[in-house]
C-alpha cells in the first residue's frame, strides 16, 4: 500500500520536537568550515563537518509533514540567499580581475562548475535538491521494501556511492555535488530509525564500524561515515530542549558559513594575517560571527540569510 506524504512523515516522525543539540552541531560545522578555508588548525574536520550538515538536512526534510507551498519556502530558504550571494561575489570577482589586470571571463569560468564549486555557495542549490527530493525518494523506498529493508538499502546505496563515486575522474565543481549524497542517504536512513538509545546506539556502532572498515580500504572521504553520521546520531541520542540558545546557534551556522568567504577576504587584504595561522582563523570567525549576529537582526536578512 503506498504511503501518502502526510502518513508517511507522522509514521518516520518518533519526534517532532527540536532537538538543541542538534542546533549547536550545526554551529560546531560551521565554525570548522570556516577553519578550514583559512586553512587554520581544526580544519581538518572539513569532510566530516560538511557530512553533518548534509545529514541534518535530510534527516529534517524527511521528518517534516508536507505542507502546501513547500517547495516555495525551500527556494525561498535556499535560493533566494543562493541568487543574493552569487550576485556579491560576482561582481566582487569581476572587480578584482579588473584592478589585478586578468580576464573577468577567465575568472568567472575557473568559479563556476564545471571547473569550480562556487565556493561555499554549492550548498544552497544542493540543499534544495535534498530537501525538496529526499522525502519523495523515501516515501516511495519506504512502499516498497518498508522501514528496515528502507535503512539496509540507503545503508548499502551510502557505501557503493563513496566508492562510485570518487572512482570517477570529474571536474571538482560537477564532483562537489555528488560527493556527500552517502550522508544525505544515512540521514533518510536516521529517520526511520527509532529515536530511542537501543536502535540510535546500534546506528552509532554500525556508521563506526562500516565507515572506518572503508577508511582501511583507503577509500576516501569516509570521514563523513566514520566521525561525520556518528556525532548527529549521538546529537540526536543526547537531545536538549529547544531554547532561544539553540535557535540562535542554528541561525549563525548559516549566517557564519555564507559571510565567511567575503570577511576573510576583507581580513586578509586589511591584515598580516596569513593563510594556515590561528590568529587568521580565529579572526575570520569571530568576525563572521559579528556580521552574520548583525544581519540576522538587520532587514537585510531577508535578502542573505
């Protein structure tokens, strides 16, 4: 019997309130991105931390009921900032090739995919894809092979994936956007499991052991596996009620993660601080963390964030 998308979202929905934890992860990533970029100590985490995030994501589109006008408020939520953001740095890299004497068109297409990720920005447009097709994909998977055989084969599909997909010699900004859909899978795979400790702690051990099984095997990435699903299901095992606290720390993870590139930008030109120092990461985060608290309080939040 097929499901219908409100059945299904109160049958995978164990919980429907926020989780805090969950929230302050989010923070946690993003401030590991932002060292990562200005290639700072703690950026080693850079794989696992984008693998959280993308984890979080599918596993909160698929425990919401839908409701009419979603797909609008998923672009409004992911598309809106996209196109807002894109036209910034645009410009601000047409203007500095002009004052550096290079081609405009020559550093567009070396941003842009094929050739490049856009920077930070590919994640809006892939966090609208993930929230607007996971709960479809795994309405259908659920109607077909139900809730265990749903987690075995998005399980499964996580693991051929990595290997798949980063066998394939593509341009980094076509590969950027097929290289967390295993942590996209594993978060489907999260809202079909129980949200009680037994079956989150069974899914602890089993991303524990299969990603670091991948990682002797030398496959890269599975990083995202191994650390990455692992502290989203402990977030999600050692919940904390929703508080102003939490919310604010969900809203800077975005807001740090979308201004970072052009603060470091202004930094590093204003600044001695040099790329790989502490003093520059820690700079860039703080920083960061002052305009995107200014903007999520400014009317211009509407149009960035």
């Amino acid at each position: 019997m097929t499901l219908t998308g409100t059945a299904l979202a109160a049958r995978v929905s164990h919980t429907r309130a926020r989780n805090g934890t969950v929230d302050l992860v989010r923070l946690l990533a993003a401030i590991i991105i932002v060292l990562f970029h200005a290639r700072a100590p703690g950026g080693l985490f850079m794989t696992p931390a984008v693998a959280a995030f993308a984890a979080i994501l599918a596993f909160n589109a698929c425990n919401s009921a839908p409701a009419p006008g979603g797909l609008t408020r998923r672009a409004d939520r992911y598309l809106r900032p996209f196109l807002a953001w894109l036209a910034v740095f645009v410009v601000l890299r047409a203007v500095d090739a002009v004052l550096s004497g290079v081609s405009v068109a020559d550093t567009l297409l070396i941003w842009f995919p094929p050739n490049g990720t856009m920077h930070h920005l590919w994640f809006l447009p892939f966090g609208f894809a993930v929230a607007s097709l996971a709960p479809w994909c795994l309405r259908h998977l659920r109607a077909l092979a139900g809730d265990a055989g749903s987690i075995v084969l998005l399980s499964l599909a996580a693991c051929a994936w990595l290997v798949f997909w980063l066998g394939l010699e593509l341009p980094p900004g076509v590969r950027i956007f097929g290289l967390y859909l295993p942590s996209v899978a594993l978060g489907m795979a999260l809202a079909l499991v129980p949200q009680r400790p037994a079956p989150l702690l069974f899914a602890f051990l089993g991303c524990l052991l299969v990603g670091l099984g991948l990682r002797d095997l030398n496959v890269n990435n599975s990083a995202q596996i191994f650390f990455g699903l692992p502290v989203v299901i402990a977030a999600l095992a050692l919940p904390r009620p929703d508080s102003p606290v939490s919310r604010l720390a969900a809203d800077l993870s975005l807001a740090i993660y979308l201004v970072h590139p052009l603060v470091m930008a202004v930094i590093l030109r204003l600044t001695p601080l040099e790329f790989g120092s502490p003093s520059l990461g820690l700079a860039v985060l703080a920083c960061s963390a002052a305009v995107g608290f200014v903007l999520l309080r400014s009317p211009a939040r509407r149009i960035f964030l």
